[in-house]
C-alpha cells in the first residue's frame, strides 16, 4: 500500500462542471443499461448477451474493454515522462492482438461456450482442470481491476481537486458501487452496449485531442517532439531516444524483454477478452470481432503518442507529477490545457467512463467464472438450474466489487499501465500455455494442464511478491511515484530483481505442462479428435457440456 499522505492537489478546471459532465455520463450509461437489459435473464443472456452482437459490434466491444485507464491515463502518462519507452507498452498491447486473431479466437469460440475453463476441460478431467482454470481468471481479473479501480481514484480526484487521502479512498469505493450496478442490473448485454458506446467516445475524444495539439504544432510532429523536448529539461533529448527507463543498465534491459513477454502473450489469456469471443454466432463473427479490434485499437495507440508527447511540451513534467494521481493525470491536464474546464469534464467523464465499462467487463467475467465453472459444474456437478447460476453470479458480482474496492485502495498510486502490465504477465503465465496446449497438442492431460496452470500462476505471483514491485525500490526519480507498493524503505524483502515475472514464469509454465503430460498415462484420443472437429468447424458449440 502506498503510505505516503497526499500532497495538496492542485485545482483543475470548475469541480461544479467536472463533476456536472461525470454525473451526466454516469446517468446516460446507467439509462442504456436499464434500457437494454429488461426481463429476466438465462444464463447464456447473462453471461454472453445471448451471442446476439455481430462481429462489428463486438469488435467495438472489445475495443471498449480493453482501451482501459491503462491504455488512456497510464499510457499518455508514461509516455508524457518517459518518452519513447511509455510508447513501448502501446505497441506491445497491438502486437499482441495478433496471438490472439491467429491462434485463439475462432478456436475458443468454436470449442468453448461462456467461459475460458469450457476449453480448458473439454476434452480432460473437469472438476480439477475447472477449478484451477477459474482460480487463475479470477487471479488475472485482480490484477486487472487494481489499475482500473487505482486509476478512477486519481482521476476524479484530479476533477474535484480532492487532496484528503480518505477522500480519495471514498473515490474508489463509489466507483466500485456504480460498476456494480452495470453488471447486477445489465449483465453481458448492458455491459456490452456501455463498452460500445465507451469505444466510440474515447476514441473520438482522442482523435480530437491529437489533431488540436498538432495543430498547435503546425501539425509538425518534428515540432511536438521538439517542444517536449524543451518541456522537459531533466531528461532533454532522451524523451525521444530509447532507453530512457528500460536502457539504463542490463538489468533494466532483461526487465523490459520480461515486460514485452508478457504483452504480446497476455492478451489471449485474458478472462474478460476470451469471453468476448462468445457474445458473437459464429467464429466467423469472432475473427470479425478481432479485426475490428485491432484497427481501432492501433489508431487509439497512435493517438496516445501524440497525446503523452502533447502533454510533456503544453503541461510539463512538474505539473504531471504534482497533480492528483501523478503520471495518470497526464491526459486530463493536456484537456484543460487546450479547452479549459468544459474539455477537461467531457474528457474526464469519458476516461472515468472508460473505467467503468472495463470495470464492468472484467466484474461479468469474474462472476460467470464463479458462478458457471465453480458454483454449477465443481460443486453442483452441472445440476444448477439457469435461475439459480445467475442468482450465485449476481452474487458474485456483489462480492468482486468489494475486494476491487479493497485492492483499489491498497494500488492507489502506482501507475496504472505498470499494473495493467503484471496482470499480463500472470495471464500470460497461468492462462496462454494451456489454452494452446489444449487445442493444439493431442497429447496434452489433466496433469499437464493442472501443472501449468498453478505453476505459472504461483510462479508469476510468488516474484511479483518478491519483486521491487512491491518492496524494496525508492521513488522512480523520472515519474516522482513510488514505484513499490510498500514505499516504507524499512520494509524490503524483495528477492527477484526484476519488475515483471514473464521471463521466468511464462516459459516456466510451458514447459511444466510439457512435464506433466509426458509423465502421465492419461489420453483421451477419441476426445481430442472430438475438439479438433469442434474447433475448426463450430459443429456442436453449444451444446450442454458434461462431465468425461
């Protein structure tokens, strides 16, 4: 937890129109959501909107979920003081959607039904495989909802000019109360119409943003690039340069090949991406989706390097630093920067949407994951009623809002693309090897997938625990925040000296699921063949699954 107190925030913009504009998006998604999710709901309407969305619906959708805070707030900020290093998360999380288009989506959707654990246990032993597919999605959902909750704290802090620590914390639990709603009230189909609408307004407010700071520059990118340059007289011509937080020493440089491990791998293993794939009718849709996706989502990241370079010659590094939530308030402040408070609260009221539809998506998922693979097929061996799974998820949702609030309060701080980071590194570690192992090696069993799973997910947590991310680092002196959990220097008990996992626990992983399934005996032939049809052809994707 960071325990340093907050420094008096400085006031940015009108709180009255800030807070006005926040109000207003909050009330018209809320609306959408009630709109759209009327009647009750079965659980393939609960968890997947019934497959009822096309593939450009959906690949707006995904655009939605996964342009986070990371991607708009930690992103623009990392850019903003660390130059062309921030940028280098931005192309890892495109890359990675080419891992997901070539080799898991249309297969996940043809083989799977609601969640990632359908796949994983189709053709092995459920109850294990399923309770070890769920413990690492709600591992990775964690993860994820820590920088969404972190970053809604800093934002709307930055709206209201909060300096109160308590206040800020009071911040991050409404959040967690509205995203709640969503998901209890709309379910996948509410929260796909939020993501919808999100996309569209992020990316426009981008494009707007981006062309206004060129234009600034005689729509010289040379001109930013220089400007910034000017801007930022601490590191000067390094913004530009690489190196500038990964080329520091040969540890820095191991660090960030760990880091792009982890991006271009962890999007396949994602919970709340993977099940995106199944609000779609067929595979055909879900390549569809991904290709919608990856164009939205490259023009977004593109808009990002002019945002974050915009924010480093019109804002500054000292007042990027000083604002509520450090390098996260990076963007918000080039709003006010260019449209003063009316710009701020639309932008800011877009970023906090934002939070709140991945909120939304990764709460859906983690409730179907309970709800659908522990509660119905491990404890009640798929005997729940349809009535009864959407009650235990609803609950479910409740009970995941909570610890999101808990842990949004204990990352307050840190920055949010760093935190998005290591939840790819875990999803990368626990969650890709056996998905791919699953459809691509017949001769792949439950023990393998039992050892990949839990491997690479103690692996990847034990050195994230054991790491200077969480102990054991001073204050980065180019950002100006902690970058450890525990900021306290008494209190340092980090063993691994990297800050990402992925360079150990991914391979680590791979290579236990190799082991486990050599030195088992179990292989169900006539079961492989079985997925193989089902994930090339879709011929029986939705039917009732059952245990083997």
């Amino acid at each position: 937890m960071n325990l340093i107190t907050a420094a008096a925030a400085p006031t940015v913009g009108n709180p009255l129109i800030n807070i006005g504009i926040f109000v207003l998006f909050v009330v018209v998604t809320l609306t959408v959501v009630i709109k759209v999710a009327a009647g009750k709901k079965t659980a393939a309407e609960y968890y997947t909107g019934g497959a009822a969305f096309s593939g450009k619906q959906n690949g707006v959708a995904i655009a939605g979920d996964y342009l986070s805070a990371a991607s708009f707030l930690g992103i623009a900020g990392a850019i903003a003081l660390q130059g062309y290093d921030g940028f280098l998360y931005s192309i890892g999380f495109l890359v990675a959607w080419l891992v997901a288009l070539l080799l898991v989506a249309e297969l996940m959707r043809n083989t799977g039904r609601f969640t990632m654990a359908d796949v994983l246990s189709f053709r092995l032993r459920q109850r294990p495989v399923r309770m070890a597919a769920a413990t690492s999605s709600l591992a990775v959902s964690f993860f994820y909802l820590l920088a969404q909750m972190a970053g809604a704290g800093g934002l709307v802090s930055l709206l209201l000019g909060v300096s109160s620590l308590w206040a800020q914390y009071l911040v991050i639990a409404v959040v967690g109360v509205v995203m709640i709603g969503y998901v209890m009230i709309g379910g996948m189909k509410g929260t796909t119409w939020v993501q919808i609408i999100k996309a569209v307004l992020l990316i426009a407010a981008a494009l707007i943003m981006s062309i206004w700071v060129l234009a600034l520059f005689g729509l010289s990118i040379n001109g930013l690039f220089q400007a910034a340059i000017d801007n930022s007289p601490k590191v000067g011509e390094k913004l530009v340069d690489p190196g500038l937080k990964y080329g520091l020493s040969d540890l820095t440089k191991i660090d960030f090949i760990s880091l792009s491990m982890a991006l271009v791998l962890g999007t396949a293993g994602l919970p709340h991406v993977l099940i995106r794939f199944y609000t779609v009718p067929t595979s055909k849709q879900a390549r569809k989706s991904v290709e919608w996706a990856i164009w939205l989502i490259g023009a977004f990241y593109l808009f990002t390097l002019v945002i974050g370079y915009g924010a480093a010659a019109l804002v500054g590094p000292d007042r990027i630093k000083a604002a509520a939530g450090g390098a996260n308030s990076a963007a918000p402040l080039l709003a006010f920067e260019l449209g003063g408070s009316v710009f701020l609260g639309i932008v800011s009221g877009i970023a906090f949407a934002t939070i709140l539809a991945v909120v939304a998506g990764l709460t859906i998922t983690t409730s179907a994951t309970f709800a659908h693979d522990i509660y119905n097929q491990v404890i009640k061996h798929g005997q729940a009623t349809q009535e009864q799974e959407v009650k235990v998820a609803r609950y479910a949702a409740l009970g995941g809002g909570v610890i999101a609030i808990v842990g949004g309060i204990l990352a307050y701080g840190q920055n949010i693309a760093f935190l998005v980071a290591l939840a790819f590194a875990v999803a990368a570690s626990a969650n890709l090897p056996t998905i791919l192992y699953s459809l691509f090696w017949k001769r792949f069993n439950t023990r393998g997938a039992l050892w990949s799973i839990y491997g690479g997910l103690i692996s990847a947590l034990g050195l994230i625990i054991f790491s200077p991310v969480v102990s054991g680092k001073p204050a980065d002196p180019i950002t100006g925040l902690s970058s450890s959990m525990i900021t306290n220097p008494a209190i340092d008990f980090h063993l691994f000296p990297l800050e990402n996992p992925g360079i150990i626990s991914i391979p680590l992983a791979f290579f236990l699921g190799w082991l486990g399934s050599v030195t088992s005996k179990e292989y169900n032939e006539a079961k492989y063949a079985e997925m193989e049809v089902r994930s090339l052809t879709g011929a029986g994707a939705s039917g009732k699954i059952v245990d083997h």
